[in-house]
C-alpha cells in the first residue's frame, strides 16, 4: 500500500516545495474563511503556494490551479480542565498528506514507509510546513503577562528610621503637583511620580531621578496596595519586580495592607463607565446566528473589531460578502493575497464570517449553556492588510475608532473604482460660507466630507450647580489630604452641542479679495446634501494646559430620532454680494542657492516674494519642551500650517515612525520662470516655472489624480492646490471613478465636520454643475441605529465596545462576546451612526 501512494506521489513531486526564507505558510486559517485546524473540516494547506483553505475552498483551489497535494491539519479537543483562570483546553494535532482529486491520505507518521525517493524529499518538506511559524503568529501582539520575578534587592532590603508615616489617601509628589502615577519608595518613604505615557497618564519622571540620586533601589505603587499585594518595581533592575516582605516594608511607614483597597484610575474617576457601558452584572443572554458574530480581540484591536461590526450593519457593505463566492473563485487565489484587490477579499471574508452565521452557533444540546463560549472570528488578516504602511495602525497600541474608521473609508475609496463603492452612503457635500467683515462681502464653496463632529459645550451642562460644588470640595480635599469625593459627570443636552457645532468660527489669516488685503473673516457650515447614513463624533478628547491628551467625562442625551433639516444650505442670497474672484499674492520659499535677485517677480497678479516658510516657533518649543526632537516639532508645526501645538501633536504621533522623522525641514525650491507663457486659469496668471512644488504634485497624485495632470493643473494655477483643483475637475483628462478613487484621508482635525477628505478639499463652485462626487442626497431625517463607547482616559488607552440596534432591539458587541443589550448607555457614546428616515 504503502508503494502505490509513493506511486501516486511521483508525478507530484515537483510541485511539493520546501519553505524557503521570506516564504510564509498560511496554517492556522483559510485564505477565504475563518475555517482552521479546529474547524470540523480541518485546514488544507497547499504544498506549493503554502496557503490554507477550509473543507469549502480546498476543492476549488485545485481545480483552479491543479495542485493536488495539501497537508491536512485538524485539531481535536481532549479534555476540559477548570482552574480559578477559567477554562483551559486540552488538544491532540492530527496531520496528513492528502492526494486531490481522490482523497488519498497519507498519514504523516507513515511517510517513511514510502519509497526512499519519495520519502526524504516529502518528509523535508512536511517538517518544514510543519515547523514553520504561521503567517499571522508575528501579527499577534506579544504577551504582557510575562513572569515576574523576585527581586535581588527585597529580602536584603535597608529601611531607613526617618518615622516617614504616609496617610491612607490625598497622596502627592514630593516635588510637583502631580497626585496620579505616584510611588512610594521603600527606602525612606519618599513619595514622587512616575514617568510620563503617551496616553496622557504618567508624570515628571521624580521617582526615577530620586533613584539615580540615591539609589534606593525599590519602589511600590501607592494605588495598587490591596490586601492581596502590590505592584513593585525595581528601578536598578529596570522591570517590575515581586517582593515577598512588601507587607513588612510597607508597615515600616504606617500602611496596614489590609485595609487598603485598590483605586483604579479612570474607572472609579469615570463614574464606573467601564461597568455601565459594558452593562457589568447584568446577566445578558447571548445571541448567535447570522450578524451576531463576535470580533476576536488580537491585544489592543477592539477598534478595529467595534468599527468593523457597524459597518457590516449597514446593507452597502453587507453586500460586500455576498460577492465572497466570487472572490474566493479568482483564478489565482495566490496573486490576490498580494494584489490590491485583496482588499476586496478581506472585507469580503470578514463580511462572510460575521453575517453568515457559520461561526456563531448556539450550544449543543448535551453541552451546558454556562460552559459554551462564543469564539468569534479572528480579524488578523484584515488588520494587517489596512494597517500595511500605517506608522500606528500597524503597531499593537491601542487606536483612536474614528481615526479608524476615517482610514477604512480611505481604503474603500481606493480600492472602489469601477465598483459599487459603499462609501457612498457617507459620503456628503459640505457648503461652506466665508464672509468678509469689513465689505461683508461672501464666498460659497463646497467639500466633500463623511461625518460631522460635535463639540461638547461645559457651560451648557444641566447640573452646573452640582459641578461647581464637587470641584470645591476637590479642591478642599487636596488641601486637606483627605480622600476626594465622588466625581459628578457633566450632562450635556445634544441640542446645545448641535447649537455650538453650527456657530459661525473665526477665520485665522483671512485675505480678503475684495479689501486686497488680510482682513477678518468668519464661517460657518452647512449641509449641502444630506449621507443616506450619518456620522456624529463626540468631541469628547482634548488636550490640557500640560498638553497632554486628556478625555472629557461627560454624559450627552444623544436621542434617537434626529432632524437637521434646517441645517440645509441655502446657497447665495439675492442680498449677498460675492467676493471677487482674486488670488491672494502667493508667498514661496526662499532659495537657498544664490537666488537672491528673483526675490522680487512682478507678474499680472502683483508682487510675488520670496520669505524662509513662516514657523510658530513658540508652538514647536512647547512640542520639544514634551521631548520630541526638535526638528520634527518645527515640521510638525509647518505641516499643520501653523494651527497650533494640538493639530502639531496629532501630525508628530502620525509621522514619529518614519525615518526622516528628526531630519530637518526641506521644501523644494520653487524659481519663477521668467519667460511668459500662456495659461489656463481663470485668472489668466502666468505659472510660475516648469516644475511646480513636489509637495504639491504629491498631495494632488495622493488624491488619484495621474501625475501629467496633476502638474498641468498647478502650472496653470501658479501652484495654488485649491485653484488647481478646480482646474482638474474644469479640464477632465481620466474617467470619474478614476479621480475620484481616494478622496479620503486618515488625519483628524479641528473642524466641525471631520474633513476624512482633509488633503481632497476640493472646492466644487455651487453654481455649476458638477458630476464629482457621488452622493445619496435626501431629507435630513435620521434614526440612531449603533453607537461605539470608549472606556478609558485616551483613545491610546482603555476599550471599545459598540450596540448596535437589530430587529428592534439593542445587542451589545463585546470583542468576541454578542449579547442582547439591557441598558444601552446611550448617553455615553463616542460615534454615533444615524440612517435616514424614508421620506413620509
């Protein structure tokens, strides 16, 4: 027997290959399901390309391609074992040759029966498929729970007799004002704070320069002290560290263990928003089926997974996994993992996995109810598809949701053109109405946007009075040294933040055409169409006069039914008089290679000059003074155009992996040319030399505009990006869905709407007629269907959950966990997502 399977193997030998380096195997999921070696099928893996596929797959990959042998992994559960951990599984690996079409198997173990020929190459190959990491291991974020170890210094640990008593509470830094992140060292008692985080918690970083002062080697941190121990760390041996005697060193300075208790930072201080949004001890009743799959949590991914639950809500992208048959049929499955139309394929398999109900099945009969879990799917090859290139998405911190969710319609954007595109139903025109204050003259433009975001007004809360009397009594406790009181959370009504996302905004540097000069200027935004489904961010994150990234604990009576019809834009008014259709004088950098004597450049629009980019200085000193380098500060600031330190810190975490991220500020240099040409530009203005700014031609090209035009538009433009894209789309050369393929971009700002669009802010002139963007315009009537809540002090910190509303009522979306919603705290979201009410 064992000779004819050898005989059967020869003429496939050839097509049997050995793992080389760079080569990665796909072993622990389908390339086109969430089907894996636990799944009742098993997992084939293809001997050639090393890529899995599940039971439903296998058979029309080797008709495709004609590869005949795979490695069939399956996993069977041995046992269950019950600890104070929770469940732990047992299993037993199973794995095979098998031979398509016939099925014939070869269990691994008996390859050395087949002729020696067969059998040395074929045995290389299977211990190294065998052997070979999976392709999605290295995704997975490292453990935290790394063993903690005694350290050297606690049984020999010197305490000194300086009668240091510390009090149970209202603990501060012995040299500054910080009263969170504080440790305690168990040498002489002395109290300071800790390093400072990126997520906004941390402090000035005293305990360690104490420990270099005096090397006291051991430090306890004071708000984790419970009657079952305490977090210590030792500063010589630089990691977090055990100490038997903790109990002894901490009587030493009057703390009885026993009576401490635990304060958590941004649980008790939020009111408990971690057990309210997550509806804690509440018994919830579980949910499977088709949409009531669960999200696996890979380690900080839940922004992903809440992001990804809502959109497969919506039916534009559901209809994504009903095209997962035809994906998963592509004539080269191996070529789609690695073109772009991949992205296609992992929206679809995620589409399919969450909506299809194959992965959330309810308990078998002989199976307990309270032993059955829900495992969910896994989101690996997804992440790592979006994340590709992206400075944090790709890391394993945690992410802001809507930052998220921004890129994700970025990436459908690209990836859409000549396809039904679900964005769309996001999509929606801005109108926005600039008026001079001295002539009071107005401009009306238009952008493209996908989401608005809702500024929270304090000092429209309804409990002010409360407010002001917890804060006395903050303070008087600090003062004091006693415990703090109970926080008190602003509410907020939604109307009063609708009321401030509509007030008209100042203009920062306003040049106003009809003045010929920088003048005063105000805006304010309406809707010039209204998305088939809406998205509204609570402007809930902020940064304090220490600038670091802090969150607002309020409470918005977010309501269910939405009207923002008089939120239409009326467009120009019969009593308005438009500003003049002028350029501003253009101001180019200087260069630095003798071009002193073109300073100067007089042409149809005026005077043109040459001056160094205008910098914030002060701003980027308050971004060193935080400990970035100081040329990335200046660029973060020249970047942001000069908005300020908070837009400035946005751009340096987007940008502070790259590798010229310290390098120093370099702009092209843009020489006028003096010989007269002729232009296309309304003003008739001659372009300013044969090379525009590659900045701007990169800005333009991210866009999907093609290179060729995107230079024409600012040579005729005098490299202006906002007149040269009107120019573009006045001079069409390529197809619509060509220009319009990446219209979104991944950068947050401060404006109401949330400018996904921020570098495509192109302006489309309300009185003419354009086929740009396409939009799902309709009444602006809205019903809220699902909502994401963050919990935590920083979107790069805490979790996310979402509700989202299905068959009339409300399912909570935990990570892997779906259950039925009993109290859907609505008052707590951070996105919230509207679908328009039919016309009645």
């Amino acid at each position: 027997m064992a000779a004819d399977l050898g005989e059967l193997l020869v003429p496939y030998m050839p097509t049997i290959r050995v793992p080389r380096t760079g080569d990665r195997v796909f072993k622990s999921e389908c390339a086109f399901s969430f089907d894996s070696p636990e799944s009742e099928g098993g997992l084939y893996v293809c001997m050639n390309t090393f890529l899995g596929f599940g039971r439903e797959h296998v058979e029309r990959h080797y008709r495709k391609t004609g590869q005949s042998v795979y490695m069939h992994l399956k996993r069977h559960v041995k046992e269950l074992n019950r600890d104070f951990n929770g469940e732990d599984y047992e299993y037993e690996d199973e794995a095979k040759l098998v031979i398509f079409p016939d099925h014939f198997e070869i269990p691994l173990p008996n390859i050395e029966e087949l002729p020696a020929l067969v059998s040395e190459s074929v045995t290389i190959a299977c211990d190294a498929v065998l052997n070979a990491s999976s392709a999605y291991k290295k995704q997975e974020p490292e453990s935290w729970e790394e063993e903690i170890q005694v350290s050297k210094h606690a049984r020999s640990l010197r305490q000194l007799d300086n009668d240091v008593r510390i009090p149970p509470n209202g603990w501060k830094c012995q040299k500054c004002e910080m009263r969170e992140n504080l440790w305690l060292n168990l040498t002489d008692g002395a109290v300071l704070c800790g390093k400072w985080f990126f997520d906004g918690s941390g402090g000035n970083g005293h305990a360690l320069e104490h420990f270099r002062e005096t090397k006291y080697p051991l430090a306890v941190k004071l708000d984790t002290i419970t009657p079952d121990g305490a977090d210590v760390y030792s500063f010589e041996e630089e990691e977090a560290v055990l100490d038997p005697q903790v109990s002894e060193h901490l009587s030493h300075f009057g703390i009885d263990m026993l009576q401490m208790q635990k304060r958590v930072i941004g649980i008790s201080d939020m009111n408990n928003e971690w057990e309210v949004i997550q509806e804690s001890g509440m018994k919830l009743k579980a949910v499977y089926g088709s949409g009531y799959t669960g999200v696996k949590n890979l380690g900080n991914s839940c922004y992903l997974g809440t992001v990804m639950q809502v959109l497969f809500s919506i039916p534009d992208f559901q209809r994504i996994a009903h095209c997962h048959q035809v994906v998963s049929e592509t004539n080269n499955p191996n070529k789609t993992l690695i073109h772009l139309s991949v992205f296609l394929s992992c929206r679809a398999k995620l589409g399919h996995g969450l909506l299809s109900g194959l992965y959330s099945k309810p308990p078998m009969k002989s199976e307990l109810i309270e032993q059955h879990q829900q495992k969910g799917v896994s989101p690996r090859m997804l992440k790592a598809l979006v994340s590709r290139g992206h400075p944090e998405f790709c890391s394993n911190r945690q992410q802001d949701a809507h930052e998220f969710l921004l890129h994700i319609i970025n990436l459908v954007e690209r990836n859409s053109a000549g396809s039904e595109n679900p964005s769309d139903a996001f999509r929606f025109l801005v109108e926005e109405r600039v008026q001079c204050c001295q002539s009071r003259r107005v401009r009306y433009t238009q952008r493209v946007d996908y989401g608005i975001q809702v500024p929270t007004p304090f000092e429209a809360a309804t409990n002010r009075e409360e407010l002001l009397t917890y804060e006395a009594k903050r303070k008087e406790a600090e003062e004091n040294m006693r415990a703090p009181p109970e926080p008190v959370r602003a509410r907020i009504p939604f109307t009063a933040c609708l009321q401030a996302f509509t007030e008209p905004e100042n203009v920062p540097d306003f040049w106003s055409s009809a003045l010929q000069a920088k003048s005063a200027g105000v805006k304010t935004c309406r809707f010039a169409s209204f998305p088939e489904y809406l998205i509204v961010q609570i402007k809930k994150f902020t940064f304090g006069v220490d600038w670091v990234p802090k969150k607002l604990d309020v409470a918005i009576d977010v309501p269910d039914f939405l009207d923002l019809n008089r939120l239409r834009a009326a467009g120009l008014q019969a009593s308005e008089e438009e500003l003049p259709d002028i350029m501003p004088p253009i101001v180019l950098p200087e260069d630095t290679r003798g071009m002193s004597q073109l300073c100067a450049l007089v042409i149809d629009v005026g005077l043109l000059s040459f001056a160094a980019p205008e910098i914030d200085e002060a701003a980027a000193m308050q971004l060193a003074e935080m400990g970035f380098p100081l040329e990335a500060c200046r660029k973060a600031v020249y970047y942001t155009g000069n908005m300020g330190p908070e837009m400035a810190f946005n751009w340096i975490i987007a940008h502070m992996e790259e590798p010229d991220f310290a390098e120093p500020l370099t702009l092209p240099s843009m020489i006028p040319d003096p010989s007269p040409t002729t232009s296309d530009s309304p003003m008739g203005a001659t372009p300013l030399g044969n090379s525009p700014p590659e900045e701007s031609v990169s800005i333009l090209t991210s866009m999907g505009f093609p290179r060729n035009h995107s230079i024409q538009a600012l040579k005729a433009t005098n490299n202006n990006l906002e007149r040269a894209l009107d120019w573009i789309f006045t001079h069409p050369e390529v197809e619509e869905s060509d220009t319009l393929s990446e219209m979104a971009d991944t950068e947050p700002n401060d404006n109401t709407f949330s400018n996904a669009n921020s570098h495509n802010d192109f302006m489309l002139s309300p009185d003419r007629e354009t086929s740009g963007p396409r939009i799902k315009d309709g009444p602006g009537r809205y019903e809220l269907f699902a909502f994401i809540s963050h919990m935590g002090a920083s979107t790069m910190s805490g979790h996310y959950v979402c509700h989202i509303k299905k068959e009339g009522r409300w399912v909570i979306y935990n990570d892997h966990k779906v259950c039925l919603s009993e109290r859907p705290p609505k008052d707590l979201g951070y996105i919230y997502f509207y679908h328009r009410l039919p016309s009645s």
